[in-house]
C-alpha cells in the first residue's frame, strides 16, 4: 500500500478558504476515477517559522504503478485549479511512502 501525502502552508487568511476548498473540490476530483482512496486532510502543528498553518492531505493508492497512473492522467486536473485559486499564498511538497505492515 502507497500513502500519497501532500504538506501545504497557506497563509492564515485564506485557511478557512483553503479548508472548504480542499474538502468541496479537491478531494472530490482526486478520488473521483477510484485511482486513490481513503483521503485525510489533517492540521500539523508544530514550530512554523513563516506566518500562516499547514495542512497535509494524505491518500492512498494501491500500488506506485496506480499513483504513477494517477499522477500522469489526473493530477494536472486537480492541482491546476487549486494552484490557481490560491496562487502564491500556498507552497507544498509531496512525499510517497510505503506501508509497513506489523
């Protein structure tokens, strides 16, 4: 199993805006083809240097070939439009990990 996180920081003003537009939108259309499920959109706390808060969105795909797939049909869909929204206000990075079972 593949966990697919994303970090974002966005800025305090706009982080009800980003809120209701990640939980409206951006989960919908990134697991609207069923290519990535059990989406979680979590507040990370911790020390932040620049001003504002920082979420990760986290999903789960079934294997790299899936979030390969994901990333190369769907992703420019679903990314364009929140990068667009939010502009320069909002940085990310993702990270790809795979579960370790115990």
């Amino acid at each position: 199993m593949i966990v697919f996180n994303t970090t974002f920081h966005v800025e305090e003003e706009l982080q009800e805006d980003f809120v209701e537009y990640m939980l409206q939108h951006f989960i919908p259309m990134s697991t609207k083809s069923g290519l990535l499920t059990s989406p979680r959109l979590a507040r990370v706390f911790g020390k932040e240097e620049d001003e504002g808060h920082s979420y990760a969105m986290e999903f789960i795909a079934a294997d790299l070939v899936t979030l390969e797939r994901w990333n190369a049909d769907e992703s420019q869909v679903v990314y364009a439009p929140l990068l667009e929204k939010f502009k320069e206000k909002l940085i990310g990075f993702s990270t790809i990990m795979q579960t370790i079972e115990y």
